[in-house]
C-alpha cells in the first residue's frame, strides 16, 4: 500500500466504508500486514457489475480518495446470482466541452453539453467556474458536466462531484472521478469513473463523470417534457 503526498493514513474502517459504498457492493473486508498494508481486500456484491469493473473501481477509489494504489490481483471479487434485473440503459453521450481561461485571473470556466443517445433532440447543458489550475480545470468541468446532468434527473436525488484527478494505473494515466449520489431517503452511494487521458485533459474529465452516473441514469432521469430551446 503506497501513498502519495501528505494525506492522512486511513483506518481499515475508512478504507471498507469507502468500498461498501461503491454501486453494486454489498459488502467488504481488508486483510492488512504486520506493517499495516493491504494484503487482501474480500468483496461481496451483487451482478448489476461485472468483477472486472468492480475492481476497477475498488481501484480507482482508493486512488483517489486517498492516493492508495493497490495491486488488482488482491482484490477479490464473489457475486450473488439473486441481483434485481437491470435497469434500463439510458446513456448520455458528451456533445461538446467549452473551457474559457481568465489568465490574468487565474479561473476557468466551462460549458458541457449532452444529449440523450436515444434522442438527439434532447440537450442538456450544465456551467462552472472555479480554478484555473491543472486540477482546477478537472474539477470545473467535471462540476458543469454534474449541472448538465443534474437538468435531466428527479431534483429529488442529489449529485455532488466529491473528488476528480488525474492518476497513474498500471503504467496508464486516468482521469478518475468520484461522485456522491444522495437519495430522497438521504442514502449516499458513491459512483465511480474513469477513462485514459488521451489528448485533451477536459474532455476527459467530463467523460469520467459520464462514466460514473452512466449507470444511475436508468432510476434517476426524472419525466420531464422535452426542454425547449432557450429553457
């Protein structure tokens, strides 16, 4: 178990609340050494996600939460064959990216735009500002990216982007984001994305948020009519 710059060493504890709340999971447990590094991480979930997602994403948050890489061949993953049928895939595909630099200012300000992939008539467009750092400008597009999401879901649930970076997996750099899913019951569900950084670093950003609500978007979309231009 590594960890990178100065951030605080977390419990087992921490590290299985982490876990348990990723989509999918039912529950986890972490074998640590004499030294206090992992050696075995025990996953039980259901089959909403395949083994091999769930221990990239078991990966990818620990990366980003806490700057813990962790070798995939300690993560174990057992499924119950009882799941829930699956949602139905409504996927929101990524239609553009408009990033503003204020240089003088040192801010960003970004412009997402997504359509439903089943209805090109449907535009959803989200807005943030923030800093215009190397991270800064991660963290402003995944936050415009969660706005234009957030047009088309039930206001009742809530999304907040609660970490976005970029890492290094397997010799392979990503752009990982973790959003926090809050339900009208205030349950919290934490969903993960990531895609490699090919290129440009905020077409990434957004698409890793993509990547994580993706698969929430079947029981989240709220039944709105059609927005109007302008609207």
């Amino acid at each position: 178990m590594t960890q990178e710059g100065r951030r605080p060493v977390p419990t087992v504890d921490e590290l299985e609340r982490l876990i348990g709340q990723l989509a999918g999971v039912q529950s986890v447990r972490i074998v640590i050494n004499d030294w206090g590094a992992i050696e075995e991480i025990h996953v039980l979930a259901s089959t909403e996600r395949t083994a091999k997602q769930l221990v990239r994403d078991v990966e990818s948050s620990l990366a980003a939460r806490w700057g813990i890489h962790v070798d995939h061949k300690k993560i174990s993953v057992a499924q119950l064959t009882e799941a829930a049928p699956p949602i139905s895939a409504l996927r929101v595909k990524l239609m553009g990216v408009q990033l503003a630099m204020d240089n003088r200012l040192g801010r960003a300000e970004a412009k997402v735009t997504l359509g439903r992939a089943d209805d090109d008539k449907e535009v959803y467009e989200g807005e943030a500002q923030g800093s215009g750092s190397r991270n800064g400008i991660l963290r402003v597009v995944g936050e415009a990216t969660l706005n234009a999401v957030g047009r088309m879901v039930d206001p009742s649930n809530v999304l907040a982007l609660e970490e976005v970076g970029a890492i290094t997996l397997s010799h392979r750099e990503l752009v990982v984001v973790t959003v926090v899913l809050v339900s009208p019951r205030r349950n919290e569900e934490v969903l993960v994305g990531a895609v490699t950084l090919k290129g440009d670093p905020a077409n990434a950003a957004a698409k890793a948020v993509l990547d994580a609500v993706n698969r929430r978007l079947g029981k989240l979309v709220a039944r709105r009519t059609r927005p109007q231009p302008g609207s």
